[in-house]
C-alpha cells in the first residue's frame, strides 16, 4: 500500500443479521494520518461496522479493505497491524497494570524484552507509569480507559479503533483521553473513533459520518458540516408567540418547533437576533454558535430510540 492510499476502504459494505440489515450499502474511505468518527444514535449500525473493520464480525456482502488487504483472506494480517479499544474494560482485575500490558503482548507474539520496552513507553505515554503495579481494582475510570488504550497500542499498530472510548468519564478524564487521541494523531496513527459525545468528534475528528438505521446520512469534516447544514449561529427563544412564527415563515427562514423552545438556525447571525430580540421576544432569547449536535439532531431527529 503506497501512502496515498487509504488505510481503509468499503463499498458497499452490508451487514445482515437474521432480523435485520444493520449496515445497509455503505461506502466510505479513511486515509492516513487522520482521526475519523462514525456518529449515530443506538442501533445505527456503528458498532457493527466497526467490528467488521477489525475482523470481529464477518461481512455480509461488499467489499472491505484495510491497508489495501481484503479482510475476507487477510484477517490475521490485518488484525496484527490494528489497535482495538473496545466499550467494555475487559481488564483482568487478578493481575497488575504491568502485567496485564505483558499478557496481552503474547497475543501478537512479542518478544519479552520487547513487550517490556513498549509497556514502558505507553505507559508513560498514557501517564499511567506511576501505577504500574496497581491492580485493576484500585484504578479510577479514567485510568482504566487510559490503560485499554495503552493495551491496544502495545504491538504499535497502524490503525487504532477508539469504541466510544470515554463514556461514563468525568469532563477531567475526557479531556485527558482527548488530549492523548491528539498526540497520537499527531504520530501519524489512523485511528478510528465512535462516540456519543458530539463535542468530542467535534474536536478531535478530522472527518466523520453520521449513520442511522444502517446508512450514511452526510460525511465530512466537523466544521463544514456545521457551516453547511446549519449556518454560523442558533437563535433559541423560550415560549416564542405566533406573531414570531408568522415572521419568520413570511421571511421563509426555516425553523424548528419544539414544546417550549424555537429553534432558528441561521447565516445572519446578530442581525437577526437584534430584530427577534427587540420585537418578538417575550420570554427568554439567546444567539449561540452552532454546533455539531444541531448537524446530529438534524439528520437524526430528537425522539427517544429504544
């Protein structure tokens, strides 16, 4: 694989379980070097296309490459030069942080020496050689994210999935994760990510998709997305009247009703706000940047998924 192609590669990539078609034709490209985020609400199809990336899961129908090998007959090729930090912190509790570090290098066959020079590395790297001896137990969330991390990079990958990588994380913890995701970006690792946490794509991808019911809905990067289905600005007003609503439809400038709240997206910023503030606004009236959520619940909508 030369450096201008891309690490991975689908078309028309499906996922069919008994029940279901979980991922439905879709085709995407990740390059090197880059940080791309796969975004859906529950039952998307994220998980499920992650899984096949890393041979987890075999695919149903389409065409899937990753470093230019067909993951049908290059699984073990693949799966030795990938990185996986999976939801769940499936650490073994018995054993210390070193040691978990050691244990796992088997699996892709590293020499002792070596494993013990890379376990010193990315602990280091990942701000955790302090509790090398620490058994699992005693680590906090965070630490033990940052641990699954480490573990996933002992055999220096060149392709590194983050599954939802700080979920249940305090805003400290997070932004330590993120500030780590950087630097390894920064490294010259692909890696790919899915999250929950708009704000995190929002800073951290290069690029990303917004999946549902098993199809890609927009991809791009973060602030294009933005700029592009939503503008610059939200206006929000509380309890708005009919007198605000007729103006606006007069205007033609779309908008989004919800029980107690207006939603205004637009390009004209401060101009706009000024007028609805001054003749329209009752109740509570506030202009904020958009943001990569408002692109999220656009595509997605905002009812409850089961």
């Amino acid at each position: 694989m030369s450096f201008v192609d891309p690490v991975i590669k689908a078309e028309n990539l499906t996922k069919c379980f008994p029940d279901m078609t979980a991922v439905d034709r879709i085709s995407f490209e990740i390059r090197a070097g880059e940080c791309f985020g796969f975004l859906g609400p529950n039952g998307a199809g994220k998980t499920s296309t992650i899984r096949m990336i890393y041979g987890f899961s075999p695919i149903t129908d389409g065409r899937l490459l990753v470093f230019g090998k067909d993951i049908r007959t290059h699984f073990r090729e693949i799966k030795a030069r990938t990185g996986v930090c999976q939801q769940e912190n499936n650490l073994d509790p018995d054993l210390t942080v070193w040691e978990n570090l050691l244990v796992y290098a088997r699996y892709f066959s590293l020499p002792r020496d070596t494993a013990r020079q890379r376990a010193e590395e990315w602990l280091t790297f990942m701000g955790l050689i302090h509790k090398r001896q620490a058994r699992i137990p005693e680590l906090s969330g965070g630490l033990m994210r940052r641990l699954v991390i480490a573990r996933a990079l002992i055999h220096n990958p060149d392709l590194l999935i983050l599954d939802e990588p700080t979920t249940g994380l305090d805003p400290q913890s997070r932004h330590q994760v993120w500030e780590q995701v950087r630097q390894l970006k920064a490294k010259g690792l692909c890696i790919l990510l899915t999250t929950h946490y708009m704000d995190e794509a929002e800073q951290i991808c290069d690029r990303l998709v917004i999946m549902d019911q098993g199809h890609i809905l927009v991809e791009g990067e973060p602030l294009s997305l933005i700029r592009r289905h939503i503008g610059g600005n939200v206006i929000e007003v509380e309890n708005p009247g009919r007198p605000l609503t007729d103006f606006l439809e007069a205007r033609q400038i779309p908008f989004e009703q919800l029980p107690h709240l207006l939603l205004i997206p637009t390009r004209e910023g401060e101009k706009l706000f000024r007028q609805i503030s001054d003749e329209y606004c009752t109740g509570g009236c506030t202009l904020r940047m958009a943001t990569l959520e408002d692109v999220f619940l656009k595509f997605t909508g905002r009812g409850l998924r089961e």
